[in-house]
C-alpha cells in the first residue's frame, strides 16, 4: 500500500487547496460597432460582426 514518506507541512496543503490555478470567468468586452458586451474573440449576437466585419446578417427590431 502507499503510505507517505513524511508529514506533509501545512503550508504545502493549503497551497494545494487554495485557488490559485483555478481558472477564472472569461472576461467580457464591449462591441465597438454596437457597444454590447460579448465574450472576446466571438462574433458580436447584437449585430453581428467580429473585427470590424459582418458575419451574420442580424434583424433589427424597431421599437
């Protein structure tokens, strides 16, 4: 069976729990044609475009 060599310090466990590596949420951006946060390298739902270009054509609705 395993058994561990040595005592392994509080300091060594708690940076294992702690956390650091978890990966954060992913940071949202604001579209420059539309102004509408979106998550980055991902074509804007709003109106449509990523880098300056139109990707999807988008109905807008008049209010």
């Amino acid at each position: 069976m395993a058994v561990p060599k040595r005592k392994v310090s509080k300091a060594r466990r708690d940076k294992r729990r702690s956390n650091v590596w978890k990966l954060d949420l992913p940071s949202m951006h604001k579209c420059p044609k539309c102004g509408e946060y979106n998550l980055a390298h991902r074509v804007c739902r709003a109106c449509g475009t990523y880098d300056g270009k139109e990707i999807i054509k988008t109905e807008k609705k008049d209010a």
